[in-house]
C-alpha cells in the first residue's frame, strides 16, 4: 500500500501555524526534505516521520490513520498497513492500528541484508520489547552492542538511545512492542 501523507502534514503544519521552516527548526528535519514530502515527492523515514509528527503533537499514525475507530478493532491477513523506506531496505508491518488514547504499537520490521533501521541513534519516551524472528539483529544500546538471534527477545527503555542494524546477508525479521505509540 502506497501511502501519500503530504496533504494531512500541509494541514496539520497550518493548522498549528508553522511555516515550513519553523517544523524544519524544531524537527531537526530539512526544509527541502518537509517540502518534498507535502508535495508526496518522498516518503520519509520513519525517524524523521516521528519527528515531525511529535513537534505537530501527533503520533505517526496520524498521518495514515480513517477516522473510524471501534472498541474491539481486527485488521485481517493482508490489510496491515506497511511503510517501507529507505529505497525499500526497511519494511514496516503495522499489526496495531494507533488511535487516540492506544498506548502500545505491535509492528513487524523487516531489514534487508546489511542495512539499519535508522542512520542514527533515537531516543524517545517510552519502553520496547523485541523478538527476532528470522536472521541476525544487532541492536546498538548506548555505547554497547547485542547481536540478536531467531528466538531471542529484548527489552529495554526508549529513552536510552539505539539503533538497529543487520550487519549480515540474510534479511532480519522481528517484532516490537512499543509504548507509547509510536507508529
């Protein structure tokens, strides 16, 4: 599924009385970069997506979410939302569905063969836990680094910054719970 977000950024930015340049401020993310993508030129990472959407007090979701919400909601085998980035090197599978007041995200991330999550370390508020399913993750915490094999779990505080990684050949695939939402 091929997401155009541009639109609901444009008046969401507007809406909160930010120029261009005032979001690229306070983001961190460049003013050609937020122009492209309210022009649905690019689809951002979902690092700089994240950003965006915490100084337009929204949670990524926001960006892709209907407006119809339910208390019990099921998404069935191949209706998941899916991002992918980074010239199709990240795959992001939504099993959760963020809507205001959810409080956790249930995403499957797939990394192709040598590639990261992110260029750069995050941080944020909250909590992860993750389970690799397929491959080889190595999950830089801080100055320290995990390797993570199919079958291994971790948690740890968002607030610490990492990154992940897949040094190997073998694409990686794992889960994560996240709180608060995330996507």
């Amino acid at each position: 599924m091929e997401f155009q977000i541009g639109g609901r950024l444009k008046e969401r930015r507007k809406s909160k009385g930010l120029s261009i340049t005032d979001l690229a401020e306070q983001s961190g993310v460049s003013t050609g970069l937020i122009s492209q993508i309210e022009r649905d030129l690019v689809v951002p990472s979902v690092v700089n997506l994240y950003r965006i959407a915490q100084v337009l007090d929204a949670d990524i979701n926001y960006f892709f979410e209907n407006e119809q919400a339910e208390a019990v909601q099921i998404t069935r085998c191949g209706e998941h939302k899916q991002m992918i980035t980074d010239q199709g090197n990240g795959i992001y599978k939504l099993f959760t569905s963020s809507r205001k007041g959810h409080v956790l995200d249930l995403v499957q991330v797939t990394l192709r063969g040598g590639e990261d999550y992110s260029r750069e370390m995050v941080a944020h508020k909250g909590e992860e836990c993750g389970f690799v399913l397929k491959g080889v993750l190595t999950l830089l915490v801080e100055d320290r680094e995990y390797r993570l094999h199919e079958g291994d779990s971790v948690y740890f505080r968002s607030s610490v910054p990492h990154k992940y990684t897949n040094r190997d050949n073998e694409d990686c695939v794992s889960v994560w719970a996240m709180t608060p939402t995330f996507f």
